[in-house]
C-alpha cells in the first residue's frame, strides 16, 4: 500500500473542494449536517449516541464468518451517520492533515480502499485466529492501514474502532473498551499510527493488547 508524507498543521486542514464543510453560526467547529446543529458539544453527543445504535444494527449484519471489504467500511460509515450527514458512507473529496500528520491524498482513497480489501481485509478476516498474538496483529494491521487512508471526511478513526470491534467479536471477545485511549496513551496512539508509514505495527500491537487486557478486566468486575 502507498505510503504517505508528513506535513504540518494543528489541526484538520481542508484544501480542494469544499464539501459542506461547517455548519453556519457553529464558528467552524461543526461540520454542516442535516439537522443544523451548531453547538459541538451537541453534535458530539448525538455521535455517540448514533454511534451505540450503529454497533448493536452492525453485530446483527456481520456473523463471524463474514470477510471484510471496501464496501463494508462505506456501509459501517453510513449506518452510523446517515442521520446526520448528507456524505455519510461516501469517500471524501478533500484532503486532510492533522496534528502535524497528512492522510492520503483523496484522489487516491478509492484505490488505497481496494488494496486495503484485496490486502489485510482478506488476509485477516474473517478475523479467527487460534492465539491472541495473531488477534492482536489482525486488529494492529486494519486499524492501521484504515485510519492511515482517511478514507471520510470526519469519523474515521471511530469507523476503525467500530470495525475493530466487530472483528474482536469474530474472534469471540467481548466489545472493545477504547476508553483508556486519553492523554498519553492518545500520543502513544498517533505514534503507532505513524509508525505504520513504514508497516511497523509493534505500537499498535501493544496499544491493542492494552485495549483487550482492560476489555476482559472490566468484563470479570
């Protein structure tokens, strides 16, 4: 899979064409949606929220057997936020950095989704593997690969949260707890993330090793 080049920015950067980028009187911090909502704290409740209600309709669809593709990160996508955005489940059209990192170009997220799917979708799901080892090093790949293409204009990073649980219970463990991904572990994260330009995946390994280690901790409580 291409690799991509570091450049830059604070925060998400947005060059191209515009496409329906924030919502009128939110001062830029929400993205225009159907709803009009304008305050973030709103939006990011309502998110969440859309984002239960879509883990409990996708466990329904995606059996244990299923193997990922392309295709299915779209319908991921677009369960979750059909009800708020008009560009829900469809690849972005504008290229994006963030904290001082550039995902792939958005020319180029058709293609890099099909290599994906021809790639570590099809190598590893449907997500059954005999050792945690291998679990982990499936998840470490796919979130990598997926959240390095950016492949939508916003959620991202949640739509490769929301796979990786799916592919966990595949694996026959229990939903995935990210909530231990704050303050220094969020820099460890973006350090994996970055890590996988050069197919390094150990970070990942261990931040998800981390995940499944408080998951069945919190499960046993």
């Amino acid at each position: 899979m291409k690799r991509y080049k570091k450049k830059i920015a604070d925060r998400y950067d947005v060059s191209g064409l515009v496409e329906a980028q924030f919502e009128p009187g939110s001062r830029r911090r929400v993205l225009k949606n159907l709803l009009g909502i304008r305050r973030k704290r709103e939006m990011d409740r309502l998110e969440g929220l859309e984002q239960l209600r879509a883990l409990r309709e996708l466990i329904k669809i995606y059996g244990k057997s299923h193997q990922f593709a392309a295709v299915d990160i779209c319908r991921i996508h677009r369960i979750w936020l059909k009800n708020i955005y008009p560009w829900a489940g469809k690849y972005r059209r504008v290229n994006l950095t963030k904290n001082n990192f550039t995902f792939a170009a958005a020319n180029q997220v058709a293609r890099l989704m099909e290599e994906l799917g021809r790639g570590p979708l099809r190598e590893f799901t449907p997500c059954r593997f005999d050792s945690i080892d291998k679990i982990v090093k499936a998840l470490a790949v796919v979130h990598t690969e997926l959240v390095l293409i950016h492949p939508f204009r916003d959620g991202n990073g949640r739509v490769a949260r929301l796979l990786a649980t799916l592919m966990a219970l595949q694996a026959e463990l229990p939903p995935l707890d990210f909530g231990s991904l704050k303050g220094y572990r969020r820099k460890a994260y973006y350090g994996a993330i970055r890590a996988g330009l050069d197919r390094d995946y150990k970070l990942m390994e261990d931040i998800f090793n981390g995940v499944i280690r408080k998951t069945l901790r919190k499960r046993r409580t």
